[in-house]
C-alpha cells in the first residue's frame, strides 16, 4: 500500500503563539515548505514583524487564549484549515508549592490548559477531517524538580489531554512535543548575565552539550504535521535531558 505525501504545500496551517520563539520558528517553516500561515497571538506587533519575513499568503490575527469568543472569532475568520500548533503558554517562575499563590496556578491553567481546551474546540468546526493538532509541554513534566511543582503538573496534564484527544478525535491526529530548555526570548525577563549562567549549567548537564534552538524544536512540530502515521506521540526534543 502506498500513499502519497503532499507534506504541508499549500496546506493552511494556524500557529498560536507565531509572535516569537517556537511558534515563529514553525511558522517560518512551515511557509518555507509552501504552506499558507496564520500567525495567531496577544501582539499584533510581533506577529506582524513574523509576518513580514513570511510570503504574502500569511496572515495575522490577534487571539486571546483566555477568550472563547475570541478563539471562536479566530477560527471564523480562518475558515477550513489543515493544521493547528499551539506553542503559547505564560511565564511561569519557579517555587515550591507552599510559596505559590493558587491564584497564579489557575492563571497559568488558564491560558496553557484551558486555553488548548478552548482553542481545540473553537477549531474543530475547521479542521479538516484528515489534519492534525501540535500542542506543546516540556520536560518538566516528567523531569521532577523542586520548585517546579507548577511547571510540572501543568505539562503533565497537557501530555495526558493530547493523548486522549489522539484517540477522541482520530482520524484528526494529535500529538505533543516536550522540548528542553530552548534559547528564546521565554527568558527575556531574565539578565543576560543571569541567562547565561543557567544555559551554561543546563548545557553542562545535557549529552548534546548546550541547550535547543527554537528551530530544532520548531522541525519536531514539522514532522508531527507531515507524518500521516504520527499520533497520540509525545516527541522529545530535549538534549537528553530526561537521561
């Protein structure tokens, strides 16, 4: 049996969280493969400054993940699509449970687990019935650190929620890629001296020697989308990180 694989050539694909890091760096290569990209975020500015370094079939729009009118406004506006990646999620700094503010956990919830929620229902309606869903987690959630209590059962259930709309939803497929820490602007609240030491000692403990690209990360979203026989996945994209 043979199929064919058109890869993403003109295939619409809608990238939330396009404005920078992860998600521009997939919906550069997702453009760079022929697709037509939606980039989709808080900042209109960011996503326009994307937009100018993509073809002119890309688009910009403004979405908020907390919305679900704004979600459902989203979808609208795009019609039928081929292909959904989520890479937005909120800053989140590290302490132990008994230091963490529940308010801030149901915040960070709300945009990085309720906001997929919401994003995959107001998509469903376009989606087509052969595409895909790309969500996006981290190695905390089953690299168990101190103070990371929130980070982790964040991504933890995001993993088990992709899984089970693999099975939900198929023959749309689903996936989840866990990416290790990734030089992007994430960090940007960061000192650059500060950055530094802890991408030296992250890279000190990895195999690979150094910490991700958000390009390396953005290929692992790439194969989830072209690979017709990739579902209910979790990709790690980590440097070794969980060894």
């Amino acid at each position: 049996m043979t199929l064919s694989n058109p890869g993403l050539h003109q295939q619409t694909i809608v990238v939330i969280g396009a404005g920078s890091g992860i998600g521009a760096a997939v919906a550069h290569q997702a453009a760079a493969r022929g697709a037509r990209v939606v980039l989709a975020g808080r900042d209109l500015q960011a996503l326009q400054r994307q937009q100018a370094r993509l073809p002119d079939s890309a688009r910009s729009i403004v979405v908020d993940m907390t919305d679900a009118a704004s979600l459902n406004a989203l979808f609208q506006a795009v019609g039928g699509f081929d292909h959904l990646v989520i890479s937005a999620g909120p800053a989140v700094v590290a302490k132990p449970l008994a230091d963490t503010d529940l308010q801030d956990a149901q915040r960070a919830f709300e945009v990085k687990f309720w906001g997929v929620w919401r994003a995959v229902q107001a998509a469903l309606p376009y989606l087509a019935a052969h595409g895909s869903i790309s969500l996006t987690s981290g190695l905390l959630s089953r690299k168990l650190v101190p103070g990371q209590v929130l980070k982790t059962t964040l991504n933890a259930a995001l993993e088990a929620l992709g899984k089970h709309l693999a099975k939900e939803l198929a023959p749309r497929r689903v996936n989840v890629i866990s990416p290790g820490v990734t030089d992007t602007e994430a960090y940007a609240g960061m000192t650059a001296e500060a950055r530094a030491t802890m991408f030296a000692k992250t890279a000190a403990s990895l195999p690979v020697g150094r910490v991700g690209l958000p390009g390396e990360v953005a290929a692992a979203f790439i194969l989830a989308m072209e690979n017709g026989f990739i579902s209910g996945s979790l990709i790690d994209v980590d440097g070794g990180g969980l060894l």
